[in-house]
C-alpha cells in the first residue's frame, strides 16, 4: 500500500476554515500551558498524598494546602487540553484519528482514567479538609490515573508519528485486528521527559506559594519559609533529572533529523541552562527567586512545545506531509467568532487572576477597612 495516497486519502475535503499555520501556533501556546498544569497536578497529588503519610504538621498543612490547589489545577489542565487537542485534529487528521482507532478501547480508557483521577482528588481533598485520616489512597489513585491517562496520550501521539506501521499493527497475516486494544508505540525517555517536570514546577511552585504569601503577617512565616525550602530542594533534583532525561531521548532520535541543532532546540538548551543557574543560586531567597523561576520555566516550556512541533514535522515530511500544503476554505465568520472568543476569554481570565492575586494578599480586605474607618 502506498503510504503516502493513504494519507492523502484520510485527509478531509472541506480543508481547513482557515490558515494552517494560526492552528500551529495556537495549538504550540495551549500545550505549553497544558503541560504547565498538567505538571502541577501530577506533582501536587504525589506530594500531596507523601505529605498525608507524614507525622510532621508542616506537611499535614503541606499536604491539606496541595490537595485543595490540585483540584482547580487538574480543572485548569483539562480545560487547557481541550484546545491543542481540536487544533491537532484539523491540521494533523489523518494521523491522530488513524491513532485512536488503533487503540480505541485505550482512548475510552483514557477518558475513564482521567475522571477517576479527578473524583479521586476531589474526595482526597474533601477527606483532608475534615481532617479524615484514611485519604491517602486517594491521592495516590489519582496520581496513578493521571500517570496512566498520561501513558495513553503519550502512545496515541507517538503512533500517529509512524504511518510505516499502521498496515503491520492493524493487519496481521491475512487477518485484521480490529479489536483496538493495541498499544504499540511507546517511548520510555520521551514520557519520563514530559514527567519529571512535574516534580520540578511543583517546586517551583512551592517557592512561588511562599513568595505570594510572605507580605501576610497573619500567616506563619517559619512554615512558608520551610515550604520554599523544600519547593527549592524538589525543583533542583528534578531539573538535574530532566536535563539527563532528554539528553537520553534526543540520542534515541533518528540520525537523518539532525535534531540536535535545530534552533528552537538550542534555545531550550540555553534557557534549560538559565533555569539551572537560577535555582542553585536561589539558596540565599528562595521564594524570592520564585517569580524568575515561573518566568523561565513556562518560557522553556512554550519553546519545548516549538521543538516538539518541529520534530513532528520531521516525522512526517518522508511521507510528503505538510499542514502548509493542507487546502484551505477561509471561513471569515466561524473563524473571526472564535478568534474574537478567544481573546476575550483571556481578558476574563486575566481579571479573575488579578482579583484573586490582590485578595490572596489581604489587599482587598486592608481597602475595605480602610474605606470604613472614619
């Protein structure tokens, strides 16, 4: 069968609604976020669930704080997924849903895991917040359906990367398979590498919590102290870690990409780099450094998601496959509705983030009292 008319064949008709290259970026900027909450879920519930076990009251108040925080995050990340999700369904469409059909049962399956894992965090989170004792299996379940939710996508993405394969996994000797239990492409050090980052930005995030909170004098000072400490210690280990892991996945990469120089690449090496620097110098403050910390780690993290556009280009170019090829039927009104939409959502959300900052801080509340004194 030839692999390349196949593709051209699954393609949709209709073309796209609109410029290729605008789903490209949009879809590189919500992954980003994506993965940035997607970390945070998957290391707040593992500490969250460590701190439960732990006799030390900063960790019981640790543990309490990240269980409430990871159920709007695990909110956030799966609002967040919905976007790169549709964008790589319009411009990568003959090989995402070629994917899921392979592995159909898997993908009903990933959906299943996914709202375990968030009911399992929300009842963890109630658990501790009436001070239940028996709430760490919880926190451990949901950590473990984010970690399998997280193996499906990762298997469902790297077979959508290996057209050459479909014909072999679908159709063995002169019997097909369509039971769609089949799992057949996984790549440990790439999912490690989308892992380990979890225990890094929860750090960071750590370090950040104690910075936000630090202008509260109601609030205990030595425990936020210790909590960036710890954010500090976590996130250092893990960037060491990450760094190492990605080195193993970049030299298991074919050897006719020449990855290794491609610039968005080079341009993670140097902020990867800054990160590092930053964090061992963040010793002296540590949640002084949170806010530089955030910064660099969400701009390596969109520059990632550059690099992981680029090598999915690469993937696909041997079968004469370009989304900037892809026909397209400009939609004016469907196309400016959900532009216009998008743009506003983000106003929406920066308010809310600017009132929920300055309430956090007390700030609202001294203005209120200042207002009522006479």
């Amino acid at each position: 069968m030839d692999t390349n008319l196949m593709i051209q064949t699954l393609q949709d008709p209709m073309g796209m609604p609109f410029y290729p290259v605008v789903f490209q970026g949009l879809g590189i900027l919500t992954f980003a976020l994506h993965i940035f909450f997607v970390n945070l879920v998957l290391g707040g519930a593992l500490i969250a669930a460590w701190g439960h076990f732990r006799s030390d009251q900063r960790w019981q108040k640790l543990s309490r704080m990240l269980a409430k925080v990871t159920t709007i995050n695990i909110s956030i990340a799966i609002v967040l997924g919905v976007a790169p999700l549709l964008f790589v369904q319009v411009i990568y469409d003959p090989f995402w849903y070629t994917s899921n059909l392979l592995s159909a049962w898997w993908t009903m399956l990933f959906l299943a895991a996914l709202i375990t894992g968030a009911l399992a965090m929300y009842v963890f989170y109630l658990k501790r917040k009436t001070g239940q004792q028996r709430a760490g299996g919880f926190g451990l379940l949901a950590a473990v359906c984010i970690l399998f939710a997280g193996l499906i996508i990762h298997v469902l993405s790297m077979q959508a990367l290996h057209p050459e394969q479909w014909l072999d996994w679908y159709v063995s000797g002169l019997k097909m398979n369509t039971a769609g239990w089949g799992l057949n492409s996984l790549q440990i050090s790439r999912f490690l590498h989308f892992l380990v980052p979890a225990l890094l930005n929860t750090g960071i995030f750590l370090m950040l919590y104690a910075w936000y909170f630090k202008p509260r004098e109601d609030l205990d000072q030595a425990y936020l102290a210790w909590a960036a400490k710890l954010g500090l210690s976590l996130a250092r280990y893990a960037v060491i870690a990450t760094a190492l892991i990605g080195i193993w996945w970049l030299i298991g990469l074919p050897a006719e990409f020449h990855f290794m120089t491609e610039h968005s690449l080079i341009a993670g090496y140097v902020l990867a780099i800054l990160l590092i620097v930053l964090l061992f110098k963040a010793q002296q403050d540590p949640s002084g450094y949170a806010p530089a910390a955030v910064v660099l780690s969400l701009l390596t993290l969109l520059v990632m998601s550059v690099s992981r556009e680029s090598l999915r280009l690469s993937y696909l170019k041997p079968f004469g496959y370009s989304i900037y090829d892809y026909p397209t039927t400009v939609d004016w009104g469907s196309t400016s509705l959900f532009l216009a939409t998008f743009l506003l959502g983000i106003v929406v959300v920066a308010y809310l983030l600017t009132v929920a900052f300055k309430a956090g801080r007390g700030e609202y509340m001294q203005a209120i009292e200042a207002r009522s004194k006479p």
